[in-house]
C-alpha cells in the first residue's frame, strides 16, 4: 500500500523486504509457533503455505530487474508544472529522466523531492528506500531555463 501512495523511505518495506525479508520472518514464527504447539499435525498447513510463499519469492526476486527504477516518489510531479517529455534508457546504469516546464520549475521539484524525503548531496539528492534490506535512488536536477528543468533519477 506505501507503494501505491508514491511513500518511501526507510520505515516503508522496500520491494527486497516484502519478497525476502518477510516470507522469512513468518517461516521463523511458524518454526517458534510448531516448537511450542508439540502438535505438527495442525501447523503442518500453515508451514506448507510458508514454504510456497518462500518458494514464489524466491522466484519473484529473481525475477525482479533492480536495473529499471520505479517512480520512486518522482512520479507524478508537483500539479502546477507540464510534463515535456520521459526518457528511459540503460547504458552502464538504468536511468529514467523527465523534463518539465512551469514557473520555478527547477526549485519547484527540489521541494517535491525534500517533501518525498530525499536529502541534497553536493550534486544529487537521494533517498533509501527499505527497511532491512535497503537499496538508495538518487536524482539529478538540471535547470535548463528558469522556466524548465530535466530530473534523472537512478538506482
């Protein structure tokens, strides 16, 4: 659900905590929850469940490209600013980029990205994303004119 809202950050479950983290937790909770029942047979379901839940996101995290950033809290921009034109592309890294029009424009997504809990570096702004299993995006504002500005954002 923090997902679908556009959240992030480090008390939001990132993509690695939910298909890794998590299924082991519950696996772990269920071993502790058999140990104390000293009756296999009505855990033996619940177990079961957890080993193909285990099985699923084994296979969905490998599945899982990390090259291709999502919206990463980007997406959509601030309401008063025109999108121009996305680019996505992979070279050495993946990277996807937007460049918008409005008044402010540059200043204007620096504030949606503080507001979106990303902190300046020298030359970007980052944020990590995750609980146990965190992974850090960064983007890069570029002012073209007072009135446009370009954001790539990467992983």
């Amino acid at each position: 659900m923090p997902r679908a809202l556009s959240l992030g950050g480090r008390w939001v479950p990132s993509l690695f905590d939910v298909y890794v983290f998590l299924p082991l937790l519950a696996a772990v909770i269920c071993v502790v929850g058999m140990r104390l029942e000293r009756s296999p047979v009505r855990s033996i379901g619940l177990v079961s469940f957890i080993l193909v839940g285990l099985l699923l996101a084994g296979m969905a995290s490998l599945m899982f490209d990390d090259r291709h950033p999502a919206d990463e809290g980007i997406w959509p921009v601030p309401p008063d600013l025109h999108v121009v034109s996305q680019t996505e592309g992979c070279g050495s890294a993946c990277l996807r980029g937007v460049s918008v029009t409005g008044e402010r424009a540059a200043e204007r997504i620096r504030e949606h990205l503080r507001s979106h809990g990303y902190a300046p570096r020298p030359s970007e702004m980052c944020r990590v994303n995750g609980v146990v299993l965190t992974y850090t995006v960064c983007t890069a504002v570029t002012e073209d004119s007072p009135t446009a500005a370009r954001v790539e954002w990467y992983m």
